[in-house]
C-alpha cells in the first residue's frame, strides 16, 4: 500500500521529537501554505485520551483545520495500513479543496509508510507477543533484542533495545511469515522531492521542556484522565495501554484499592520520574529515526526563535531545494 508519487509530492510533513515545539510551528507554516493539518501521531486517533497525548486545543483546531483527532474509541486498534487508508483519503480530500496537506506529528513508522508505502503484514498474534514480553520481564530487553539478532540482524541495528514494542513485532512478523521484517520493508525512496522536516532542538532543552510539559499535563488532571480511562465499560486496547503517560500512571492506580483512588490523588515522585525518563528515551530513538530517513531534512532550531521565525526558515529550506 502506497501514496500516490503525484499526492506525495503535494503533501508536506512536520515531525521531531515529542516536545519538540511541532504543534505552534505547525500552525504557522499552515498559516503560510494554506494548509490543514492531519494527525501523524499513533496516539492522538484515540477518543478521551487527550492530556497526555498533547493534543492541540480546541481553539488551535478552530484556527487551523485538523484531521484524524479522536476516530476511534481507546479499546480499538487501527493498524498502519488503516492509517495509511484514512490518510490519502484525507489528503484527496484536501488538495481538491485547492488546499496543501501538512502531517504533523512524531510517529516515525508512520512517516516512513506515509513516503515509502507499507506492506501488508500479518496480524497481530497476542499469544506470541506475550511470550516474548514475558521473556522482557523475566530475562531483560536486551534478551528479546538478542533473539531479533539472530533472525533480523538489520531490523535489530535500526531498533533500540528498549523499543520493545517493535522489537517484538519484527519478532512476530519473522515467525509467522519466516520473512525477515526488515526484508519485507526495503521499499527505496519515492522518486521527486518531498517536503519533510525535522525540528531537531539542542538535547538539554528539550529535555527540561519534556519535564514542563510532563508537570504541567500532571496540574492539568492527567491522573483523573486515567481513571476515568479505567472506568470505560471496556478495558483499553494493547496499543492505547502502552501509551507514555498512561502506562505508568496506569501501573500504579492498578496497585491502589479501588476505594483509595479520587482525581486528586497527586502523583508519586517515583512515577513521575519513571514518565520523565521513558519519555526522554523515546525522543532519542525519535530523532535517531528522523536522522536515518534519507527524504527527512534536518531543522536545528535555536530555543529562542519564535514558531513562525521556524515556519519561514523551513519555507526557505524547501525553496534552496526546489
């Protein structure tokens, strides 16, 4: 499954790392292209998830039209081909409304299928994955990625040992097809020049900027938005529940009698500290991503430009290519 070269050439992309700054940038360089805004984020799909998933507010999407928020009920899950399906209708949609089609967001899988297509993969095996996230827990990250060694060595180089997630699907994908996953996604560039940005920030920034905004979702009520999460009439889906800022605070309300758990139960230093790290670690496989796709152009940003000093210098790196 694959974009059209002719829609992919119309579309432009804003991604980096989460807390990167992509949302006010976006909304400046829409601003500057005449542009609507479609989701490139795993998360944001999710109806009720909102906090954590730093969704834009509702006066940002009044200002900018935006696509692909809250489809789907946080129990469900919706593959990258079903993404992939809703996005080019999206986009169509778009440019038939003389209008330019801008993603933006932080999902690097997504990226790369949006540009170079995707192939369809086996479903998901729960059973298998529960097998290798025991071993995770029994044995270490590092004993999963070994087994991914052994069957995928190029697929094992490009994942870090603690994206488990995808660790255990390249494992998935290799048992059920016997079809390494890093065969299976050798797709080359689409040919022509496509408009891909990076927004790549100094590491010490944003790092202090991922605690902020980790601190201000907790004042914003992130715990309340987990519990009531956990009173859906049905449990959350295995890709929702692995969410950064719900699956930590998810553990530990699990841990509590249910007559101890009220909104304002302020959050444990040691689970906060738990988000803070997991979330930096993901910025850095984030921008490890971005840096090995050969269509993605790096944007260093200086922390004291304004979001649309960044949109006119990325309007100025697509001119110097065309």
């Amino acid at each position: 499954m694959q974009f059209p070269a002719e829609l992919l050439n119309q579309c432009w992309f804003l991604t980096g790392a989460t807390a990167s700054g992509k949302t006010a940038v976006s909304l400046e360089l829409a601003k500057l292209l005449d542009a609507e805004i479609i989701a490139l984020d795993s998360m944001t799909l999710y109806r009720k998830m909102d906090i954590g998933t730093a969704k834009p507010t509702i006066s940002e999407r009044l200002a900018t039209a935006h696509h692909l928020f809250d489809v789907i009920e946080p129990w469900e899950e919706f593959s990258v081909a079903e993404y992939l399906k809703s996005a080019r209708q999206v986009a169509e949609e778009i440019v038939q409304r003389h209008k330019t089609p801008l993603f933006v967001g932080g999902a690097g899988l997504y990226l790369r299928s949006l540009l170079r297509g995707v192939f369809n993969g086996p479903a998901a095996d729960w059973e298998l994955r529960k097998k290798w996230e025991t071993l995770a827990i029994t044995a270490g990250n590092q004993a999963v990625h070994d087994l991914l060694a052994q069957c995928d060595p190029p697929a094992a180089a490009r994942l870090h040992v603690n994206d488990l997630r995808r660790v255990i699907r390249a494992l998935e994908v290799f048992e059920l097809t016997g079809i390494p996953l890093s065969a299976q996604q050798n797709q080359p560039p689409v040919e022509g020049i496509h408009k891909v940005f990076a927004l790549m920030p100094p590491r010490g920034w944003l790092a202090e900027r991922i605690e902020r905004r980790l601190m201000q979702m907790v004042q914003q009520g992130l715990v309340a938005e987990n519990l009531r999460l956990m009173e859906l009439e049905r449990p959350l889906s295995h890709t929702a529940r692995q969410a950064l800022g719900y699956k930590e605070i998810l553990d530990w309300l699990e841990t509590l009698r249910p007559e101890a758990r009220h909104p304002e139960l302020s959050l444990p230093e040691a689970v906060f500290i738990t988000m803070r790290d997991r979330t930096r670690q993901f910025a850095k496989r984030q921008e490890t991503w971005f840096r090995n796709l050969e269509e993605c152009r790096q944007i260093p940003i200086d922390p004291q430009d304004s979001p649309v000093t960044i949109a006119r210098q990325i309007l100025k790196a697509a001119e110097n290519r065309s």
